[in-house]
C-alpha cells in the first residue's frame, strides 16, 4: 500500500485468568500461593472482566529506515536504534493505539483509597494481564490480514522502550491525523487513561 489508512477494530473484553495475575505478580508455583491471595485473584480477574472497554485504532503506512533514522507516513521522523532494528526488513508498518478505558484504573485507585492495598494491587495487574491479552489478539489479527500476500508482523516497540525516547510519543499519535483516538497525552507525553499503549509493529516477509 502507497497510502496509509486508519480504522478500528472493536475487540472484546479478555477473560483475564488469575492464573496469569498471579504469576504477573512473580508467583512461580502456583500451587503454593495462599488461598486467600488465589480468592482475592480471582475476584480481581472477575471484575476486571466487568470493568474493561477495549478500543484500537490502527494506522497502516509507509516506514523508511537509514541508520538510526525511521520515518513513517512520510512525514513523522523517529530517532531509535531499537525502532530502525525493528523495521530494518520492512517497508510498511503498523501503528496501534490500544486502551482498556479509565474503569478499571479508577476501581483500584479506590481500592487503594480505602485501604484495600492487595486487592487493589491485583486489579491493577488484571489491567496490564488484560493488556496482555488484548495485544495477542491485535499481533494475531495483523498477522491474519498480512499472510495471504506471504508477510507477518514484528513483535511491537513503543516510545519509552529500549532507547527509542517517550517525547516522541505525540509525533507517533500524529501519524492518525485528524482520526480522533481514545487517549489523550499528558505534559509528560504519557497516555491516559493510564492502562493505555501505543506502538509499531513492522510488515516484513515471513520467508
């Protein structure tokens, strides 16, 4: 494609398993987490459940590569070794802007504000395991779209990550134009709602 596009794809909210809570939380052996930590996992991943309202925005365009130099869309120029790695192969790319809402972020906040300190700490973590989920099923659904023509896509690499810096967040949610996204950036280029991540993702051949 010589043209970037944008669209939305509408996900479901993740069933977020304790399981995966719980060893987000360094539990290796499950079978030893106290019964009253595994009840309070469960009820953390029950909620998170209820309280998650996914949205994705997808943009899709041209990447260039030289050195540590990565431009996308043409117009939106990035400064990150780990990025131009990421795309070395490519000559397209994914852009994605994914959040669970401010829901679940708000019931742990709560939490915490009365003192709840371990349920709150495990919602918190159901929202990045949901996260988690969530970016599973966008990669996988990439890959759908890209196998047909013999492509598959990179893992994702966001600002913030390796050495590619956070400030260049706002030219990375440009790349949408005037496509309204389901975040907003504060002064210190951080997205909100907090349970919110952006990133790229490389076309590249799968042979």
């Amino acid at each position: 494609m010589s043209s970037s596009q944008v669209w939305r794809w509408a996900l479901p909210a993740p069933a977020v398993p304790a399981e995966l809570i719980l060893r987000l939380q360094k539990y290796r052996d499950l079978a030893e987490v106290p019964a009253a930590i595994r009840d309070a996992a469960e009820e953390a991943a029950s909620q998170a459940t209820a309280l998650i309202a996914p949205e994705v925005v997808v943009w899709r365009g041209a990447a260039a590569v030289e050195d540590e130099r990565v431009v996308l869309g043409g117009t939106q120029e990035f400064q990150s070794r780990g990025l131009a790695r990421l795309l070395a192969r490519s000559d397209e790319a994914y852009v994605i802007v994914l959040t669970i809402g401010a829901a679940l972020e708000e019931r742990a906040h709560a939490m915490f504000e009365e003192q709840l300190f371990l349920e709150s700490v495990l919602l918190d973590t159901a929202a990045w395991a949901a996260i988690e989920l969530l970016m599973r099923t966008i990669r996988r659904r990439l890959g759908d779209v890209e196998r047909p023509d013999g492509r598959s896509v990179t893992h994702r690499l966001g600002p913030g990550h390796l050495d590619w810096p956070l400030a260049e967040q706002p030219a990375l949610l440009a790349l949408f134009g005037e496509t309204p996204l389901p975040v907003r950036l504060n002064e210190a280029a951080c997205m909100l709602p907090q349970k919110s991540i952006s990133g790229v993702l490389g076309i590249v051949p799968c042979c």
